[in-house]
C-alpha cells in the first residue's frame, strides 16, 4: 500500500524503496537525455548539467525521506557514479576520484549536511517544526557526554520499529551533539554554513565513522558515550 504525497511515495510500512525507485528512475532518464544531446561532455559542462538536471530528483524533499537501508543508499549512488562516467578523462579512475575531480561528495555526506542545517534552522526557531519527543538537553542534567555543547539534542529511546530510528531528531541527534560549540551558537544560517563545511571536511578527511548494523539494515551515526562502538565502516567523501 503506497500513496503519493507532494511528490513523495510513502508507503505503509514507511520504507522508502518505491520512492527511491522512483528518483532514480527520472534521474537515469534525464542522465541518458544528456548523453544523447551532447556529443562530448567535459568535467565543468558534466558537473554543471549533474547538479542543475539529475541532482535535484535525487534530493527533493530528501530530510523527510532520507533512506536508511543499504539497498536504497547504493541505489542513490550508483545513479551519482554513472553521472562521473559520463566524461571520457574520467572512466578509467576510480569513483572517489572521479567525485573528487568532479568537486562532487557523495550523496550520504550531502544528506547529514543538510540534517545538520535543517536541525539548526528547527533550534534556533528559524522554523516551526514540532519534532515529538526530541528532548533538549540541559547543562544541568547531562549525565554523559560533558563535553558536548549547550544545544545538545537527546535520541529518542524505541525498540523494533525501524524507520522511527532514522526520523530527523534521532539520525541527527549524534552528528549534532558532536559539533563544536562556536559552529552551533552561530547567529546567522551562512555562518553557520561555511564553518559546518569547513568543519565537514576536516572530519571527513580524518575519517568519519558511519556505524552499520547489519541485523536490521539501517545506516545511522552513533557516537558511543561511554560504551564503544559495534562496527566501524569508513567512507570518504
């Protein structure tokens, strides 16, 4: 059972395979328009076409239903990596280093920043977003993680129910309390977009950590205070 909502199939299970079958197929088509239309395609007319034509049906609405299985995930990603085969120079390097030449990261890493905006925006009331039971965390009753800064967020506690795991409030709640505390306290949105990039990619290059569990098939960023973590699967951007 499935019905369709401002452009987004849900589902009612709320697994997000036929809209992501759905992105990936208007992307593949406009990808194949393009390779049709242009008799040869250098890096900066490549890129520039990705990102204002395919990009966009990878990512609309994507905050209300970024996937969380592996399956959906590659899924994204292959059509992003058939985009960079699209110059010639490129086909014989590997995918990171074909985003790279690209000036492209990959679209998990897009994602987490554009949760970690859209979370700034719903803490500092730039927009009315009821998100139920995200708790915030005061300075007085922290019991863990002591130095994570004045805006912490609190994971909501479930147990087995997949897909309210990867809600905003709790894919976002790790990364989140994880920022300094200068990026969050900025006043302005650009602000605080140029130094979370900046702060992006130093931690990417450092090796940022995406913990996996295999059990249930979901992707969400855990930062274990104090117990260690399960699995650690690096990926770059």
């Amino acid at each position: 059972m499935c019905e369709k909502d401002l452009g987004i199939f849900i589902k009612h299970d709320m697994k997000w395979d036929v809209q992501v079958r759905n992105s990936t197929s208007k992307a593949n088509r406009i990808l194949g328009m393009i390779k049709k239309t242009f008799k040869y395609l250098d890096i900066h007319n490549t890129s520039l076409l990705y990102k204002a034509l395919v990009r966009p049906h990878l990512e609309y609405a994507i905050s209300s239903w970024s996937p969380y299985s592996i399956k959906d995930v590659k899924e994204l990603e292959k059509v992003q990596r058939r985009a960079t085969r699209l110059t010639p120079q490129l086909r014989g390097l590997s995918s990171p280093d074909r985003l790279s030449k690209m000036g492209l990261s990959n679209l998990q890493t897009r994602r987490q920043r554009g949760d970690l905006i859209q979370m700034f925006k719903i803490v500092n009331n730039f927009e009315k977003v009821d998100l139920i039971n995200c708790g915030y965390v005061n300075a007085q009753n922290r019991k863990y993680n002591l130095r994570s800064h004045n805006k912490s967020i609190r994971r909501e506690k479930m147990r087995y129910f997949q897909p309210r795991f990867n809600f905003l409030n709790n894919r976002v709640t790790a990364l989140w309390n994880k920022l300094p505390i200068d990026i969050v306290n900025t006043q302005s949105l650009n602000s605080f977009k140029a130094k979370l990039d900046v702060w992006m990619e130093s931690n990417v290059s450092s090796g940022c950590y995406l913990d996996f569990c295999s059990s249930c098939s979901f992707n969400l960023l855990l930062l274990y205070y104090p117990i260690g973590s399960i699995g650690k699967l690096v990926y770059n951007k």
